[in-house]
C-alpha cells in the first residue's frame, strides 16, 4: 500500500512543504520517501462514468458521496465508476525571493461539497505554479468499451 501526502517540512523545521510517500513494507512497517520538494497542495478529482460509455459525466472530489450517497452498495459503485482522475498540484520555490509577495490566487479544483477550492493569495516571497493534468484509468474504462 502506497500513500501519498503534502508533509509541512522535508527536514524537521525547514519550512519546505514536500511531496512524500508512505509505503507499507512486508514487515507491516511504513517507510516514508521524500519525492518532490516545494509541493505545497495536491487536490485530486475523479470523473465518474454514470452511463456505462467510459467518458466521464459527472467529476467529484469525493466519488463515494457523490449524488447523496454515503453507503453500500451505491458508495461502491461510485468508485467502481472512476474512469479519469484530475490532478492539481501546487508548487512553490524552496527559498522566498527578495521583494516578492505572491497576490495570485490559484484555482485547485473542487472541493468534496462541489464547491471551488481558490486558495491565495500568499503575500509571501514565495514563487508559486499550478499543474492540472487529467489522467484516463484505462483498467476501468477500457472494460466498459465495447
């Protein structure tokens, strides 16, 4: 089992929001790995096939309350019906930049509530860039093909 999440610092007190992944080892132990320095905020969106064509209809930040659903057996096909996932990341320079202050606000998607995640502005020294890319699941929708 992989997980991925934004850690405050890469070093205790460094301040550098770092993109980091916990892996379960056979030992039953996790063993966290620092990938990309400077990633501040990923947000994730999953574009759900509700008609059985494997293109996306609907896309939730939470697949599995999406259309009032919170349990079985409906929480589980939403899931099922993942066929693309949008990510959106958030980077930031290492080292603030004299003079600069970030007044830019950086739309990240949507929220599990439907609603738009903006976050900024920083008014920090701190240089910043926002990556979407959207991801098709081929496992998910290539079955659904006819």
């Amino acid at each position: 089992m992989r997980i991925y999440f934004i850690a405050n610092n890469n070093n205790p007190g460094d301040g550098v929001p770092t993109l980091k992944r916990a892996e379960l080892g056979a030992n039953g132990e996790f063993s966290v790995v620092a990938l990309v320095e400077g990633i501040e905020n990923l947000q994730l969106e999953y574009g759900l096939d509700t008609n059985g064509d494997s293109m996306p209809d609907v896309v939730s930040a939470d697949p599995g309350t999406y259309g009032g659903c919170a349990a079985d057996p409906c929480y589980i096909t939403n899931w099922l019906n993942a066929v693309t996932a949008k990510i959106h990341l958030l980077s930031r320079s290492t080292d603030a930049s004299p003079r600069y202050k970030d007044t830019k606000t950086y739309p990240l998607g949507l929220q599990a509530d439907g609603t738009q995640l903006v976050v900024g502005p920083f008014n920090d020294g701190f240089k910043r860039h926002a990556y979407t890319e959207t991801i098709r699941m081929n496992n998910p929708a290539g079955r659904r093909e006819s």
